[in-house]
C-alpha cells in the first residue's frame, strides 16, 4: 500500500480574503476545511513565487480578477 503524499500548499492572502466574498466563500471555505483536517501544509508570505520555488510548492493559489 502507498502512503498518500501531503502536498505543500502556498497561498496568496486574497485566497484568505475570499473566505468573506460571495463570489468565493464556498469554495474557500471548502478549502478552510480541508486546511483545518491538515490535508496540506500551508505556507503564507509576500514573496510567494520565491518561496514557492525555493520550497517545490506543489500548488500556488491565487485569485483571479
């Protein structure tokens, strides 16, 4: 049996901010649940695409306008 790989999650604070937008709180919520259940390892910082790369981030989020 294979153990199941925890991906390293990077996200941008506008992900955060949807949690209280319309437009985005279900699936931002979705994703709240599945970061409280330690799904991911969630990484947060100004500098995402450097930190991103720097860690092999295996997802980026961020919104789109």
């Amino acid at each position: 049996m294979r153990a199941m790989v925890k991906h390293r999650v990077y996200i941008v604070t506008s992900v955060v901010g949807g949690y209280f937008d319309d437009e985005f709180s279900v699936d931002t919520i979705k994703l709240f649940e599945r970061i409280i259940s330690q799904d991911f390892t969630i990484y947060l910082d100004a500098y995402h695409i450097a930190i991103a790369t720097v860690n092999r981030i295996d997802v980026l989020l961020s919104v789109c306008p």
